[in-house]
C-alpha cells in the first residue's frame, strides 16, 4: 500500500477523565486555502428531519410535520439553490412514508438525501428502497478511536477504514454518491487516520465522494490559533491542503460554538454547512439554521432568500413539535423584546431616529416576524415601555373606539400606572423581618395595564 495511505495502527485518545478538555494553541495562526471550485460557492444543507429529529426534547417529529417543514425549506431557499439539499432517515415505516412524500415533491431544491451507516447491507438496502431516486446518502464513518475501537470494538484502525470503504465503493457503484461522514473528528487522529482514509477513498472512486467533517460532541473551536484536531479552522484548512475533495461540516453546540465554528469553517476550506432549524438535536444541538443563514447573508450576501419564511417555521415547530428557546436568537419569540427602561426609551425613539434602528440589530420583519411586541413590562421598565403598550392596547382591534388621545410620559395616566408598577415590584417592607415580602415577579400583561390606567380615569372623571 502507497504510503501516502498508510493508518497509524496505535491508539490515540483524547480522555480528560471527563474534566474540561484544554485548549492547545499554534503560535501562528492558520491560513483560509485559496478559492477554488472546491471551496465555493457556499452552501447550506438541512439536517432537521434527521439529526435534529434527535432531539432530547420530544418524542417524535410527528410525520405531516416534517413534510410541511420541507415545503418551507424550499420556499426559504426561493430557487436559489443554496440550501442545497435536505437529509432524513429510511429506517423505519415512517421514515420511507417521509421520503416518498419529499421525492413526490420534485422539487430541484432542496435535493432530498438521506442517512446511513457504512455497511454493504444499508447500502443495498437503499438502493432496493428507493429504486435509484436518491442520488445522494450520507455513510456514517465513525473516525476518531473512542468511536473505532471503544465504542464499534473494531480490532484495528485499519480494518474500520476496510469496512467503511466496502460501503462506499458499493453507494458508488449502484449510482449513489456518497457523502462520508467523518464522525467525531475533533477527537480523531488526523495525520494518522482521518488523511490517509480520505485520500484512499478519493483515489478508489476518482474523486466522485464528499466528505462531512463532524464536531460531534463540540469539542471544536473557532480560534485560528488552536491546535489539531480541536481548531475547527486549522483542521479544515489542513485537510483541504492534504485532500483534494469538497467538504461539509457538522457542527454541534456543547460548547456554545456551534455557528461561530460552522461560519469558521466556510472562512477556512468547507464548502457546506450542515444545519438544523432551531438548533435541534441531541444534547446541546445541532447548529442552528437560521443563525448560519443569516451570517451567510451577512459574509457572502443575499442570493435571494426568503428569509422572512423563517417566522413561519419557527411557528411550526412551536406547534407541531417542541417549544424553542424564547431566547433562540433569530427566531425566538423574545428575541426582540426589552424590559430595560433605557432600551425601551431606544425603542420609542425609532421611528424617528435619522440613524436607524438603535436597539435592534435588524427589522423583526426580515426574518418573518409581523408587529412584534418590543416591550415587556417588569420590574426595570421605564415610562417609555409602559407608555408604548398602554398605546398599543389601546389601538389594538379589540380596543374602543372612545376617542382617547394617545398617551405621553407627562400624562397623569401614564404616571399613575408606572407608580402602581413599580409598587407592586417593590413589595411591601416587613419591619419585623427587616426585608421586602409579598413582591410581584411576573410580568404585567397589556390587559393589566389597561384595567389600571381605565381605573384611574374612571376614577378621576367622578372627581370631575
């Protein structure tokens, strides 16, 4: 055998005895790889119906679901092709009834592609399934040695890269191109195994094969500084230079990096970013669509994505399958939202503001959202907010039509409410225990707000 593919046969662990793993780091920083066709133009792929249908959070990603999730991913792609394609599972009854129902679609984007492990028998399970209408599947190679040897009990490195490459050799010839999936590659061997692998799988199918490089428990980091085989851009800028073949990543959020080394990796070789809509997945999560997008547009530009779809599947995972993160940047349903009364004061001054938008760093409606409510009234609110959503009730379709002027922060009205509010925050003071009991900690709703501002002015209209 060539030595250029040659597999160090001893193990190479990377065991912390469950501590936080260090952070190695180079002296110098890595260099992204020139531009070529291998490298761009950037791509996004979905993982939602497989890896983030994982998700710890819910039981099931119901059916009817998933296909109306596909349906809004081809809208948001808009015929851009960039969202290029979309992967799910063929393992179970529900799994083929999914699939048929996305090739049934003929949509040209995003392409359907599916998952499975790096066996001859998936593959000819596959191909008989689905009677050559998928041209594409992911073949879950396991690379890092917790995987092969603790985990799959192979007795050597190099009868793992055996097996694995009989399955791909097999997706290959039955018309399939195969995307290996490199899992665990921040915890692999990279000169010993991960390289020699990969360029024996190019060389024995002429360089028709994709490669996912996978961050599979987040051990990845963004810094172009950081060692091998956890710097996520020296390990994509290394195997761009040692392997002549396209690359996708994979990334994972354990450590909260998942989109900054998702966005890392386009800058230093990938060609795709592997996604899941909301961050779905196990534990921590894949990486989340939406924010990969977004930084997408922001890096490479608007190929004319709807990005307002995404307020549209944000409401149908929160429907259909799992609540998301009211955090969830992008897509959460407080996202947009404030408490603070400087914030809010910032809010107020929008509209008029020469300079733009002061404490929102886009328009709600650009990814989807309609009239979002900015302000949330607690126990740091100011005048501002509670003016805003006094206003906003009052013109809502439910309101009355009294005639009533809008309120301003000199208004009695507007005064008297902020006293009640912040009262009520404030509790009342126990001299015996020396300290604030029975004090609000919820939100006041719009309602509340209005019932004390009509109660004040009822009141003083009797005075009157």
């Amino acid at each position: 055998m060539d030595s250029a593919y040659d597999i160090d046969p001893r193990p190479r662990y990377f065991d912390f005895g469950g501590r936080l793993a260090p952070l190695p780091r180079e002296a110098d920083p890595v260099a992204a790889p020139p531009t070529s066709p291998r490298t761009h133009p950037k791509l996004v792929t979905d993982t939602t119906l497989r890896d983030g249908s994982q998700d710890p959070c819910f039981a099931l990603f119901p059916n009817e679901a998933k296909v109306r999730y596909f349906d809004l991913l081809h809208e948001l792609d808009h015929g851009t092709g960039v969202i290029e394609a979309v992967e799910v599972f063929v393992y179970q009854k529900r799994d083929l009834w999914v699939l048929e129902q996305l090739l049934e679609r003929g949509y040209e984007y995003p392409r359907v592609t599916t998952w499975i492990r790096a066996s001859t028998k998936d593959v000819k399970d596959l191909t008989r399934t689905t009677q050559g209408r998928v041209k594409e599947t992911g073949l879950l190679a396991p690379c890092s040695d917790h995987q092969i040897l603790d985990r799959l009990r192979y007795p050597s490195k190099a009868e793992a890269a055996e097996k694995y490459l009989a399955a791909i050799v097999a997706a290959r010839e039955h018309g399939i191109t195969p995307r290996v999936h490199l899992e665990d590659a921040t915890r692999a061997d990279i000169d010993g195994w991960v390289v020699p692998f990969m360029r024996r799988v190019v060389a024995e199918l002429d360089g028709d094969v994709l490669f996912r490089v996978c961050d599979t428990i987040g051990f990845g980091s963004p810094d172009p500084h950081a060692s091998l085989p956890f710097g996520i851009p020296r390990l994509i800028a290394t195997l761009c230079s040692e392997v002549d073949a396209e690359l996708e990543f994979h990334g994972h959020n354990d450590f909260g990096l998942a989109t900054a080394n998702t966005l890392s990796a386009l800058r230093y070789g990938c060609r795709r970013a592997n996604c899941a809509f909301g961050g779905l997945g196990e534990r921590t999560g894949n990486t989340p669509l939406e924010q990969v997008l977004v930084g997408y547009v922001r890096e490479y530009g608007d190929p004319g994505l709807e990005l307002e779809v995404l307020g549209e599947m944000a409401a149908l995972i929160e429907k259909e399958v799992v609540r998301l993160n009211p955090k969830q940047p992008v897509v959460g349903s407080s996202v947009f939202a404030t408490q603070a009364g400087l914030h809010q004061t910032g809010l107020a001054h929008h509209a008029e503001a020469t300079g733009g938008l002061i404490y929102l760093p886009f328009a709600p409606s650009a990814v989807g959202r309609g009239e979002e409510p900015l302000h949330r009234i607690g126990g740091l609110s100011g005048m501002d907010g509670i003016v805003s959503v006094l206003n906003d009730h009052r013109n809502g379709e439910d309101a009355p039509t009294d005639g009533r002027r809008p309120l301003t922060k000199t208004s009695r009205v507007a005064k008297h409410v902020y006293d009640r509010v912040q009262h009520a925050y404030d509790g009342r003071y126990d001299h015996g225990e020396r300290r604030f009991v029975d004090y609000r900690t919820a939100f006041f709703e719009p309602e509340e707000l209005a019932q004390i501002a009509d109660e004040y002015e009822r009141r003083q209209r009797e005075k009157e």
